[in-house]
C-alpha cells in the first residue's frame, strides 16, 4: 500500500542542535547503536538530519525513518524495539545458539557451537553459489515484514544514505532516500562469504562495510549539519596480536572494515588543517565537527561469533550499553555541537600509532 504524502518537518524550536549520525554495521552487535539510536531520539534537543549506514547499521537507519514518518522521534524509538525483538524472534529456532557451557560461563560467544564451527568450514571451501543455489536470505524476509519501505522514501524529516560496495568496479555505492527499497539495504548488508551478490539494474553489490563503514561523504553535500557522530561499533584499537584462527580473522575484518572509515577522517582532518591556514576558500570547502559514541571496554570482549547472536537477553545487554554511551556521551559533548569537534582525529591516529598497550580512553 502506498504511504501517505510527505509530512511537513517536524523540526521546532525545542531541537537546538542538528546532527548527522553515521552507523557502522556489526551483525547482532548493531542492536549498540539501536541503544544509541533510543538516547539520542529521546533528548528533544537533538534533531537528526541524517542518517548514513552499512549493513545493520543500514537497517537500523530505515527503521528509524519509517517510524520517523509515522510518529517522529517517538515512533522511531517504538519501530526499532519491534525490529529489534522480530530480529530475537527470528533467530529462536536457529541451530546456531550459545552452548550451555557457554550459559554457564555467561560468554555470549558462539564459537564453540558446532553448526557454527561447521558454517565456519564450509566458508573456506564453498561459495553461496554452492549451499546456497536457491539463495535464500531470511533478512529479506524479515524486512519486507517489518519494513514500509513506502514510508521510508516518504519520510521528509531527515536524509538517509546506505553504503554498498559494487562487486565489479569495487567503488563505494550510496542509495538515497528516494532509491531506497529492500534489495538497498540487502546489498549493503550483503557479505559474500554468506549470500550471493545483490544483483540491481545489472550490477551487483557486496556489504558496504568495504568501502564505507559507514560513508561519511554524502554529509558534505546533502545535509546543513556540519556535525557527524559516528557510532562506532568495530573497535579501531585492539591490544596484543591475535593468536587463534577466530581472533585473527575477527582482526582481519575489524581493520578491513575500518579502513575506509579511517580513510574519510584523515580526508576530513586534511581539509580541516587547510582551512584554518587560509589555503582553501571557505566558500567552496566545508569543515565538518566530527563525534563519536562508542564503548570499547564493554564491547572489545565479544568476539566475532557473537554478532550472530540474537537471544533477546544479548540484545538488550547491548541496547543498554548503547544508552549508556549516548547518554555519557550527551552529558560530556552535548556543547560541542555546532561548535567544535569533541574527537581530536591528529591526535586520535598519533594516539593509536605510538601506543604500546592500551588507549589512553579506555573508561568507557
């Protein structure tokens, strides 16, 4: 069924600052920025402009816009728990569960199930093309459940930009608003060791976290905002070299997805440092305040395997991890918005570069 016509904006005078929010993917472990997503919709002086993201990151940004359309903030806020326990939901009578050794020791890893040991195997070995002929996803499932995407190309209160990487010229992908329907967000969340190419007027798209975890550029030119807050949920920074095969494929993947993240800072950074010696003209370059809600002490433990954990007692340990980095994050950078950046990026990648055994930031 077609949505209603676009709503007028419901931005007012209560909202006194205006931001973009960029949404890294991470499997199950997006039920974090879903928490983030719950704090930052809640304050009423917050108002979104945006919104940029990959994979789950991606998900949780049409969901939030769907119930932008129906009930503002209050709406996005009740849309993302419905997706977020459908999500529990569907996962209950998955052979790939926490063990009970596992319940025992209270790990929310997966690693020692066997189905997932076994999925792990074939991976190596086997391309979807091969278990998967009749490539059935159950996301697609899920979102055309959950999901009017009608209403999300009619929602009028804030941009959306989902990042995919295209398989063949591997360039970034950016879906706006207006482009975006469920094969959008499949292809952002398409990870080719599990699903085969997401196929759209002849191309075909892999999980944008490869080129954009998630993709800061359409900010620049598509919103008013000059604030970016990034919610980080693949740890930059982690200590000691990986010595089991999980922990260095879990690295592997954290520095790939990171990379173009990290690319865009130092992008941002450089254009930065030109604007303040005078060598670009302000009139034709923008400098962009950049934030970032995350939670490495709590969110480091958990390995790789648990992003495919969706027991409703996880994801809400998530989600409360998530609250409580938006809210410590509010009561600490709230003021900076629209006035500063409240992450220093030189001294970020000099920090991470020189340090021997911890970050220096390592209370949250």
């Amino acid at each position: 069924m077609p949505a209603s016509p676009p709503k007028k904006s419901r931005r007012a005078a209560r909202h006194v600052k205006a931001v973009n929010i960029a949404l890294q993917g991470g499997g199950s472990h997006g039920a974090f920025t879903w928490g983030v997503l719950d704090k930052l919709f809640e304050d009423d002086r917050v108002w979104v402009e945006a919104i940029s993201g990959t994979s789950a990151g991606a998900m949780n940004a049409v969901v939030a816009a769907q119930g932008m359309y129906d009930d503002g903030a209050k709406g996005a806020r009740v849309a993302l728990v419905k997706f977020w326990k459908s999500v529990s939901a569907s996962g209950q009578f998955s052979p790939i569960q926490r063990t009970p050794l596992a319940r025992m020791q209270g790990s929310w890893s997966l690693d020692d199930n066997p189905m997932f040991q076994w999925m792990n195997l074939v991976q190596n070995f086997a391309a979807p093309n091969d278990f998967n002929p009749l490539n059935i996803n159950p996301l697609r499932i899920m979102l055309n459940e959950q999901v009017d995407f009608a209403k999300v190309r009619a929602c009028q209160d804030m941009e959306l930009f989902l990042g995919a990487t295209n398989v063949e010229t591997g360039r970034s992908r950016v879906f706006e608003r207006s482009e975006i329907d469920c094969d959008a967000v499949l292809a952002s969340a398409c990870l080719p060791e599990l699903f085969k190419a997401v196929e759209m007027d002849g191309m075909h798209y892999w999980d944008g976290g490869y080129t954009g975890n998630p993709p800061l550029y359409p900010f620049f030119y598509n919103s008013p905002s000059d604030d970016i807050i990034i919610v980080q949920i693949n740890p930059i920074f982690r200590e000691g070299a990986p010595k089991t095969a999980a922990e260095i494929q879990n690295r592997v993947n954290e520095i790939t997805f990171n990379s173009a993240l990290m690319h865009e800072l130092r992008s941002i950074d450089f254009v930065s440092r030109l604007l303040e010696s005078g060598k670009l003209d302000p009139a034709e370059y923008r400098h962009m305040n950049i934030h970032m809600i995350q939670s490495r002490k709590r969110m480091r433990p958990l390995d790789a395997s648990s992003k495919l954990n969706t027991e409703w007692a996880f994801l809400k340990h998530l989600f409360g991890i998530g609250r409580d980095a938006a809210e410590r994050w509010l009561a600490e950078s709230f003021d900076y918005l629209g006035v500063r950046s409240s992450v220093d990026i030189r001294k970020m990648f000099d920090g991470y570069a020189r340090l021997p055994t911890h970050h220096p930031d390592e209370t949250t």
